[in-house]
C-alpha cells in the first residue's frame, strides 16, 4: 500500500537531481492544488485544461515535480478508497482473512 514518507522522499531525491529548492517545489505544489481545486473552476476538463497551460509554461524539470505531485496526490487519495473497498469486501466476507495474498 501506499506510504506517503515514501512518496516525500521520492520527490526530495528528484528535488535534489535537479537542484531545485524545497520551496520552489512547494510552490509548485501549491499551483497544481490551487488549478485542480479552484472552486472557481465549472469541470474536470476545465481543471485539466488550465492544469496543461500551466505545465506548458514550466521548464521540463518544473513540470516533472508537478507530475510527480499530481502522482502522490493521486495515490493519496485512492490510498483511501482501496482501504474502504477492503474493508467492504471483509466484512462482505469476499475476502479470506486467513488468506496470505499479499
């Protein structure tokens, strides 16, 4: 499963690749937060296409961060989802506990 610590410490090794400081990649953090969540926004593809206009405005490296946050954003949440869905199919009895599928 997801471990978010892992997903830092991915992003501070990439960080350190391209000798990025820790608070550009928070800025660019924030931006991709702010132009998914914009409560301003009407869709998801309006989300998505202010998202790529600001990608294409990013240096290569820019935007590799920003992927790479969108990716652990995304794990983030789904982290969630995959631990409900889990314990839906337990208590379902979808699942054998004594099972070691891992």
């Amino acid at each position: 499963m997801f471990d978010p610590r892992e997903e830092s410490l991915a992003l501070e090794i990439v960080r350190g690749f391209f000798d990025m400081p820790s608070e550009e990649m928070m800025k660019i953090g924030d931006k991709v937060k702010a132009l998914l969540f914009d409560p301003q926004t009407g869709s998801d593809q309006e989300a998505v296409a202010k998202l790529k206009e600001a990608l294409g405005e990013m240096s290569r490296e820019q935007a590799l961060m920003a992927g790479m946050f969108l990716s652990g954003l995304l794990r983030c949440n789904l982290a969630k989802q995959i631990e409900q869905e889990y314990q839906k199919a337990m208590a379902e009895g979808n699942i054998d506990p004594n099972c070691d599928c891992a």
